[in-house]
C-alpha cells in the first residue's frame, strides 16, 4: 500500500515537473504604462491571451496617471519597459536617458483643445476671443503640444493666455463644474468631456499641424543588459495589435473591461472613433518609420520637433540629437528573429 502511494505521488511530482519548470522558465520584465488608454490595450490584451509566457516573459505591471511622474520612476528602476507620450519620452532621455524603441500609435487626432459648450458658439467663430482667457491642461503632455499647436493655428501665443497645470481628472471635473472654459485634454479623456459635459473639441493636434507620436520605452540600463526580452516584448505588443486589427468588435469587448478597471466610462462609438482615428503600426511600419537610409526618419523628425516645442517651455535646455535616443535596433532583432517575426505579425 505504502508503494503504491509512493508511485502515485512520484507521478503526480513528475507530470507537475514540465509546468513548473516552464513557469521558473519565464524572465519576469517591469512593464509601466498610464490606465485606460488606447495604446496600452494591447497589454491587457496580451495579458487575457498569455501571449507574454509563450515568449517567456513575465510582465509586472506599474500604472501612473500621466508621463511625468512615470518617467521620474525610471530613477528608482521601478520599471524596465513601457509605453508613454512622446513628451515624456523625450523628458526621460534628456534626464535618465531611456531609450524610445516604437511607436505605440499615431494620437495627434487623440489630444486636443476642447471648450465648454456654453462658450463653444463665442469661441468656435472667433478663436482669437481665446487671448487673456485660462486654459487646464496638463504640463510637458502631449496634451500640452497639441493645445499649443492649436494656438498657433489661430495665430496666438502662449503669452497671450494662461496656463494652469492640473492633473487630467481634474480638468474634466472643472470643465464639467463650469469652472473652466478652455481645456487640453487627451483620449479618452476627450469622449468623457464630451459624452458628460457636452465639450466640444476646437482643435486637435492633427488639425494644428502637427504630428503626436506615442512612444515605446525602455530603460537606457535596462535596454543595453537584455536586448532580446526588450525585443520580445516589442514582439508581444505588436502581436496584440495585430489581433486588434484583425478582430476589431472582440477588442472593443476587451476595451470596455480595460477602460473599466481604469475608472473610465464612454460610449461605444466613442471606443470606436479610437481605433477610427488612431493608425497603429505593424512590424514593417514600425521599421519604415525608423528607417535613416535617406537621412532623418519620420521618427527622428516627429521627435525633433516635439523636443523644440519642450525646449520653448523651458522644460529641457537644449534640442538632443534623435539617433542619441531613438534607438532602431530592438525592432530590427524582432525582424531578424524568425519566431519573433512570425509571433509579431500573427494576428490569430
């Protein structure tokens, strides 16, 4: 009897071997991001579909509500890789010298100058009427890019109005409480104003000419120890967008429990005009992107002009070079990669 039960544990012990092992296996990455936005569904995507173990990592998640404080964290190496704003990215080069390593989306339609709309007549006819008027918004965004750009298109300057640095569930409580007129905001934050407080959207970053790339990160350290898990991890992202692409009403499912768990509630057509409006970028696009055969790439210009616009407010001293920050190699490992490759364009 005492062998039997010995030979039924001993199997029992070695058919748990391979599971466990597997799981002891799997590379743990600190992955950061901000809640409840359009380009950081593909993680909780990922995550759903446990795309993350069949390359052999193990995400540990950080959430913060803006760019800012997610880029001071790098100091205390509370994360390894992530996605933020352009802004931000270039903030966290010039400070901690963190690397960009993609594009996350192109969200220059997704931040934008929205007003109340008992002013929303007054300010739409004449935008000049904006002069000595306060606008929220949120500092060294890409939020803040996007209403500058939109300034500018109505031939005004930063000088002439005010700015006040808050926090974006703030603006939105404001607004909402008729204690502000003028507002930057990003999406999804953009619907929520305009579903709850009938807001309407003056100008977007698209329409003040320029373009608001979103920007894939890594620690600088971090980066140079593990290029291959930083290229897995670019691999698994593309590989959640790839599905989105493909399976467009089973990821809106997923975007309504993401939004969810990130406090934020908007209509369905609201999660649609997301992907509606927001190109992403498979493997070839990210790489074509990136490419300097014939001199700057598209990221190297996108980048430089938001780094002028950064240097303008003060919050950098100077212009970096972008080939200093904006780094190719890792999404190059994942085309040279076959697996990875094939795991990255795999939209089943």
């Amino acid at each position: 009897m005492k062998l039997k039960t010995t030979l039924a544990t001993l199997a029992t012990t070695l058919l748990a071997l391979p599971a466990a092992q597997a799981q002891a296996a799997l590379e743990e990455i600190k992955v950061s991001y901000q809640p409840a936005l359009y380009w950081a569904l593909p993680f909780f995507v990922a995550t759903e579909k446990n795309w993350w173990a069949e390359v052999g990592l193990k995400p540990v998640f950080s959430t913060f509500p803006a760019g800012v404080p997610q880029i001071a964290a790098v100091a205390s190496k509370s994360w390894d890789v992530g996605g933020t704003g352009s802004v931000p990215a270039v903030l966290g080069h010039v400070r901690f010298g963190i690397k960009t390593i993609g594009l996350t989306n192109d969200e220059s339609a997704g931040n934008a100058l929205l007003v109340r709309k008992d002013v929303a007549d007054k300010i739409t006819k004449d935008p000049k009427s904006m002069k000595g008027q306060t606008i929220l918004l949120t500092a060294n965004s890409t939020g803040d890019y996007a209403v500058q750009s939109c300034l500018k298109r109505y031939g005004l300057a930063k000088a002439d109005v005010t700015i006040k640095n808050m926090g974006q569930a703030e603006i939105i409580s404001a607004v909402s409480s008729n204690n502000a007129d003028l507002a930057g905001l990003w999406a999804p934050n953009i619907y929520t104003l305009e579903e709850k407080a009938g807001a309407k959207v003056l100008c977007s970053g698209k329409e003040g000419g320029v373009v608001v790339p979103g920007a894939l990160i890594a620690r600088g350290e971090y980066a140079e120890q593990n290029p291959q898990n930083v290229a897995k991890f670019l691999a698994v992202y593309l590989r959640a967008w790839s599905w989105m692409n493909a399976n467009k009403p089973a990821a809106i499912e997923m975007m309504k429990k993401f939004y969810a768990q990130g406090g934020v509630s908007i209509s369905e057509a609201s999660m649609k005009k997301e992907f509606d409006t927001r190109p992403t970028f498979n493997l070839a696009q990210q790489l074509a992107r990136m490419d300097r055969t014939r001199g700057n790439s598209d990221m190297d210009t996108w980048f430089g002009q938001i780094a002028i616009f950064m240097r303008g407010t003060g919050a950098i001293q100077g212009v970096p070079q972008s080939s200093d920050f904006i780094s190719d190699g890792f999404m190059k490992r994942v085309q040279a990669d076959a697996k990875l490759r094939d795991f990255a364009n795999n939209s089943k």
